[in-house]
C-alpha cells in the first residue's frame, strides 16, 4: 500500500473533512459523539483551542471501522 503525504496516517483533520469521512454528518453530530459515543475514545479529537479542534486520520479510520455493523 502506497501511502501519498495527503493521506498519511498521522494527517491532522478538520472537523468537516472528519463530517465528510463519517457520511457526510454535520458538525453538530460530530460534537455530540465527541461527547457522548460509546466509541469517543477511539475518536480523541486534538484541541489547541475551543475553537481550533483536529481529528488523527489513524484515529478517524478506527472510529469507521470499530463503528461497522457486523452481521
């Protein structure tokens, strides 16, 4: 697997590229997972400020799939 710089693993996203990733949910869903899915650890968003929030790709990749349906 060929990994280009745009889609390293350890890549910093903004909550609308993670809103994108997750479906296409908005950022108001976003936030109420951060706080209250039984996955938001998995999630652990980066804060610097209350206003300036990253997501890891890594971390956002394994949200996406501990959060798949089995059946």
């Amino acid at each position: 697997m060929n990994v280009t710089a745009k889609e390293a693993p350890d890549e910093l996203l903004t909550p609308e590229q993670v809103c994108e990733m997750l479906g296409g949910i908005t950022t108001k869903t976003l936030t109420l997972w951060n706080n209250a899915h039984r996955h938001r650890k998995i999630l652990a968003p980066i804060r610097f400020t209350h206003k300036h929030v990253r997501y890891e790709r890594k971390n956002v990749l394994a949200f996406i799939e501990r959060c798949r349906s089995e059946y």
